[in-house]
C-alpha cells in the first residue's frame, strides 16, 4: 500500500514538472518559444530572441521584420505574453 502511495505521488510530480517544462524552462506562462510561435503566425519575421534579466524581472526580447518591412525590437512579460513596450 505504501509503495502504491509512493508511486503515485512520484508520478504526479513527474507530470508537474512536465507541465512546468511545457510552459518553459523557468515555469513561466510563455515560453520563448511560444511568444515567437505567436509573432510567426502573424506573418512577422523573427530575427532574434533570447530571455534576458532586466532588473528583477526576466523579459523576452525580440527583433522582429514586420509584414510592412520596419525593424522593431520587442519585449514580452513572460508571465502574460504580453507586449510590454508599445
């Protein structure tokens, strides 16, 4: 009964950590992979990405080729998803 026990709370926290690793390395809500996934699907042209610290904060910096040409560099909370400069 023990072993029972025990093996399913090691397989519950296996698929915690899964779903952790699924949402990104850091358990963050959006990954880097998904914020440029999103950018992609709308037809920009990601040139660079990467995760950086900023503060106390971790934001996800892009640097994308618009559907119209301009070059724009962008930052995402990786919490929300959201574009923090506008």
């Amino acid at each position: 009964m023990i072993a029972l026990a025990t093996a399913l709370a090691c397989a519950t926290w296996t698929g915690v950590q899964g779903a952790l690793a699924a949402r990104g390395e850091r358990g963050y809500g959006y990954s880097l992979d998904d914020v440029v996934g999103q950018q992609q699907g709308k037809g920009r042209r990601v040139l660079r990405a990467e995760t950086v610290r900023r503060g106390d904060a971790d934001v996800h910096e892009l640097k994308v080729l618009t559907d119209d040409g301009r070059l724009r560099r962008e930052r995402y909370d990786p919490g929300t998803g959201r574009r923090l400069n506008r």
